[in-house]
C-alpha cells in the first residue's frame, strides 16, 4: 500500500470547478496580453523621450518597466483577492450547502485554509504566469534579480493577507454581496486613508512641511512596492536607496508622492535605508493569522468564541512572529530621523 499525504478535499473540488471551462485561460492570456502592451506603452513613452532629446538609459529603462509592471499587477491583486475570496463562505450559505459541509470530518481550520487556497490559487497563476514577462526587464539591466524576487514576495504576501480579509467578511457576513462590499470596503480604507494622510500632513504638522510617519503606510502595498521598485545608484552600500528615475514616464505622478519608501539614517556607519516593505511583510503576517482566527470562529455554528485547541496554534504562531519581530526590529523598524 502506498502511503501519499492527504490533500484537503476543498481545494481538489473547488480547482476542479474553478477550472473547467475556457473562462480561466481566456482570463490568462487576456491578462499577459494586458501585461504586455503595458510594457510596450513604457518602452514606447522611453523611446519618445530619447526623440525629445532626454538622455534614456537601458538601465532607466529596465527599472521603468520593473516598476509598471508590477505597479499593474500589484493593482491586480488588491482589486481581485478580496473579491474573489469575500463569496467563500456566504456563498456556501446562500447554496444551502453550508451545513453540509460542516458536517464532514473537516475542522474549521481545514475549511478556511481549503477555501483560502483554492480560491487563490488562480491568482498565483496569474501572478506566476507573468514572470516570463517580467524577464524582458533583466535584457535592459538596471534591475537585480533580487529586487525582482523581492517584487514576487510582496505580491503574493497581498494576495494572501487581502484574502484572508475577504474570506474574514466572508465568514462574518451570509450575504455574498454585502461580504464583497465590507470586503472593498477594508481594502480602500488600507489604501487611500494612508494616501489622504500623506497629502494633508505637511500642512498641520509642526513645523510645516513635515513627511507622513512612515508606520502611517506600513500596511498600504503601494507604499511598499514602491520601496521595492526605487533603486539607488550602484555606489551606494545598500541597494534600496529611495531615488526616484527621472527617466521614469512615472516618476512625475503627483501620487507617487505621497507613497513613502522608507527612512534615510545618517549614523557613524555613514548612510543606512530602512526600506518600508520589510515592516509591510511583517504586519501582513501578523495581519492574516489574525484574520484567520478570527474566522475560524466565525464559521462555527454554535458557540463561537469558546476556546479549542486550534487557538493555541495560532497563539504559539503569533508569539512567534512577535517575537521575531522584536528581535528583528533593527532591520525593519522605521523611526523618525533625528
């Protein structure tokens, strides 16, 4: 007898289902074409700029095109990780099949994480799909492949924390559409409230003038993707220092702005970055084991909030990443300089 690990039943079913059909592939190859001609909009607005007599390097233009790309699939992920995971739940619910599927051996905990991966797991195509994509950027240079895996950290840590907040809502909510709204909801208050910070706080700080705290954005993905994307000059110690590329078509936006990428030290040691993504991964960590407990409570069907051995899980999880993040504070803590 062969022994083979046992997959969660949810995820097999609801891959089956959510790939059947032409939808999926015709969704994919539309999304690559999408991909595509917005790189070919950068090079294109690069190559206008040369005409106009602007010096444009292929290193500006490969870190021109790191950032658009992965600005629009970053867009991507916000827009549709909540989405897609808001009907988790609820819609098993409104199907009648909620109790049914509560009275399979499955544990709470095996429900949400089958859900959660399933209904995930064609973004994850999506966003490993385009990585052929992304290599026409190292043909012009000026990009690390490390800064490219660092790219790929972050948008798969959104994808999982602003699905956790659909499936969250999800579980909270019986109705599909109201989970989906409060959903949304959440998603624009940790994007644009940190942005409308940003864009009056120089005119009530003291004294005026003053940057937005940066621990205002650690939980806003543009901020840190941002921090990701702005590359420094290769004299420099550190590879993230914030700069941004006047050969960028974007470098101009108004809304770039407002995002911050991290803070600048002047210690004995000379200059040190303390780049913003490395507190946004850490908070989404913490973020999605709280908003998975959360509904591992709120799926259950009667005494809800009474405590089961599954909690101590995620208490030891959490002490974890607390811990790790006390110990590691030097390398993702962001203060005000001095």
């Amino acid at each position: 007898m062969h022994l083979r690990p046992a997959i969660n039943p949810i995820i097999v079913r609801e891959l089956h289902t959510r790939m059947r059909g032409v939808r999926p592939y015709l969704i994919l190859t539309l999304f690559l074409l999408f991909l595509a001609l917005t790189g070919l909009g950068i090079f294109q607005l690069m190559q206008q700029q040369a005409r106009f007599g602007m010096t444009v390097l292929s290193a500006q233009v490969g870190q021109a095109l790191f950032r658009g790309l992965t600005f629009v699939e970053l867009l991507l992920v916000v827009c549709l990780a909540p989405a897609l995971t808001s009907g988790a739940i609820s819609g098993e619910r409104e199907r009648l099949t909620y109790d049914m599927l509560l009275a399979t051996p499955l544990r709470p905990a095996q429900i949400l994480w089958g859900k959660l991966v399933a209904t995930l797991s064609y973004l994850f195509v999506l966003i490993f799909a385009a990585i052929p994509v992304f290599s026409v950027v190292l043909v012009f240079g000026g990009v690390e492949p490390k800064a490219m895996l660092k790219a790929l950290s972050l948008l798969v840590a959104t994808t999982v924390c602003f699905g956790a907040i659909g499936l969250c809502c999800s579980a909270l909510l019986h109705s599909t559409a109201r989970a989906m709204m409060l959903a949304l909801l959440l998603v624009l208050l940790l994007v644009l409230v940190p942005l409308l910070a940003s864009s009056v706080w120089g005119q009530f700080s003291d004294p005026p003038g003053q940057p937005v705290p940066p621990q205002l954005l650690y939980l806003n993905p543009f901020s840190a993707l941002l921090a990701v994307t702005t590359l420094g000059g290769s004299h420099m110690l550190m590879s993230d220092m914030p700069m941004v590329n006047l050969g960028d078509p974007a470098g101009g936006l108004p809304l770039l702005g407002l995002l911050g990428t991290g803070v600048i030290h002047y210690g004995p040691e000379g200059v040190i970055i303390i780049p913003i993504y490395r507190a946004t991964l850490l908070g989404y960590a913490l973020l999605t084991t709280l908003l998975c407990w959360l509904s591992a409570h709120l799926v259950q069907p009667r005494q809800r909030w009474r405590l089961r051995w599954g909690d101590a899980g995620f208490g030891v999880l959490v002490a974890c990443l607390l811990l790790g993040a006390w110990f590691s504070r030097a390398w993702w803590l962001i203060l005000p300089p001095t």
